[in-house]
C-alpha cells in the first residue's frame, strides 16, 4: 500500500517556528520518523511539504491510481480552504486529516476545520506522534476495505 502525506504550509519551518506550540522536531525528524514507521507496517510512503495551495492540490490530483491513501496536515488552509477541500474529496481516496497541535484548544479562527468533513477522521495534538497515528489507522481502514 502506497500513503501520501501532505505537509502544508510553513511545516518546513519547524524546530524553529513556535516550538511551544509545534514542538522541537524539525520536518526532516518528522519525516524519518514517518519513513520509520510506514516500513514498520509494510506501507510505502511518499511525503511532500508545499506551502502554495496550488501545488496542493495539484499533488492530490496527482494522487488518483497513484496511492491508495493520503494523511494531510493541511496548516492554515484547514481553516478556509475550499479548494483543498474540494481536491480531497475530488480523488474520493481515504484521507486523514492531521495537525502537530491541538486546533480545538488554540485561537478561535482554527476551532474550524472546511476539510475535515470530507476526511475519514482527524488526529490532532500529538505532534509528530499525529502523523505515526494517522499511518496505523490508515492502514487499518485499507485493510478492511
């Protein structure tokens, strides 16, 4: 089974930008950690960070009869992206939506999420951990399908 994941924006500056919020881990630490894990439960994964919209959904289009699944971390375009939302759904692939940071205990502008409707479910507030969880349960639903 192939799995992509999907860092959005600003992920790239992690380890450096709000570490109270989003932990000490760099995106390299958190990818090999990811990388780590997939080959643990057999899976194939390939991950990308973007910070542009387009190429977001870009790389979701490209995702049909290519994966079999998608966890993203959508970043700020949680909140108001419905183009994103509309990709996610468009490719009708399970996805997992995920976030380093708890988004229901931050400022009130992230308590709403347009993608997670048309997302299997969501983990958030685990920090890297998120992502190792969203590889499990992935794994789970395409096992049972």
């Amino acid at each position: 089974m192939k799995i992509l994941v999907i860092h959005g924006p600003n992920l790239n500056l992690l380890g450096l930008r709000e570490p109270e919020v989003y932990g000490r881990y760099s995106l390299e630490e958190i990818n090999k950690d990811i990388r780590e894990e997939a080959e643990r439960l057999g899976l194939e994964v390939e991950i990308v960070q973007y910070n542009g919209e387009k190429e977001i959904i870009e790389k979701l289009h490209s995702a049909i009869n290519q994966f079999q699944g998608i966890i993203i971390n959508p970043g700020a375009y949680t909140h108001y992206s419905i183009a994103i939302r509309d990709a996610i759904a468009a490719v009708r692939l399970p996805t997992i939506e995920v976030h380093l940071s708890n988004i229901y205990s931050r400022e009130e502008f992230r308590h709403h999420s347009v993608t997670a409707p048309v997302c299997l479910g969501g983990i958030y507030g685990f920090g890297v951990a998120s992502y190792l969880l969203a590889l499990r349960a992935l794994k789970m639903v395409l096992e049972e399908r």
